[in-house]
C-alpha cells in the first residue's frame, strides 16, 4: 500500500499480527534502509524476544528478561544513558539500531512506528530528530 501526497511517496508495511520479535523487526528495518531506495511508514507491535525468524542459541536465554528489549539509536552511550550495572542483573537484552533514534523500552505492548525516508522524498525536512518529530507530528498525524 503506498500513501502519496504532492511531496512525498510514502510506503507503507503492518507488521501487526505478523509474529516477528523486536530482533527481526530491527533486522527488517536495516535492510529496508540499506537495500530498498523507497521510503517507508512501518508499524507493528512485537514480542521482546520470541522470534518467529531467528535461531536462538543454545543457553542463550537462560538468564535474559524476555518481558522487554532496551534498544538504542546508533549514537547512544550504554554508560550514560542506562544503569547498566540494573540492565545485567535484570538480564535486559540491550541492542542498537543501525538508524537514529533514542533510547527506548519495548515490551509486547509498544506500538512502533518507523519512518525511514530518502532525501530525495524528503527535502524539505532536515534529516534530523526534531524537524522529523515535527513532520510526523503535523503532518503524519495530525
């Protein structure tokens, strides 16, 4: 499904109800902004870490809190930005996305909503956290 304006070409990917993890929902996310040249509108809701996709290693969940997933923008610093000392003894999976974005907490409750777009859709938008939240917010959905 695509939404088109007179400025923008937005595709758009619901990924509730498809089953996938946090994990494989990042994993989709980077291939879409490495490999496809569209942009894109993806929202979905996810289990932390029951993957539908991924093989998961032998012991590896045996001390992991699967009720969430702390994931982190490229730029985020683990020791300034969580108690990491809380994260290890609550066995909290901390991963980082390969985009932008803050930190942030997400259990199966959390609606994502991604926006991945091209500067050639998007010129007149700074490719940068606050012109972006305020596009999404008066133009995505407002």
């Amino acid at each position: 499904q695509q939404v088109a304006s007179s400025r923008v070409k937005l595709h758009w990917l619901d990924l509730r109800g498809m089953g996938i993890s946090a994990m494989e929902r990042l994993c989709l996310e980077e291939f879409l902004l490495r490999h496809d040249h569209r942009s894109w509108a993806v929202v979905g809701t996810h289990e932390p870490l029951s993957h539908r996709f991924l093989k998961q290693q032998k012991g590896a969940s045996e001390n992991t809190n699967s009720s969430c997933i702390v994931v982190m923008g490229i730029g985020g610093k683990p020791k300034l930005l969580l108690n990491t000392d809380k994260v290890k003894e609550d066995g909290v999976t901390v991963v980082k996305r390969f985009s932008g974005g803050g930190t942030v907490v997400l259990d199966h409750n959390s609606l994502w909503t991604t926006w991945i777009g091209r500067n050639a859709d998007f010129p007149h938008i700074e490719p940068f956290p606050r012109p972006i939240m305020k596009w999404s917010a008066e133009t995505a959905f407002g």
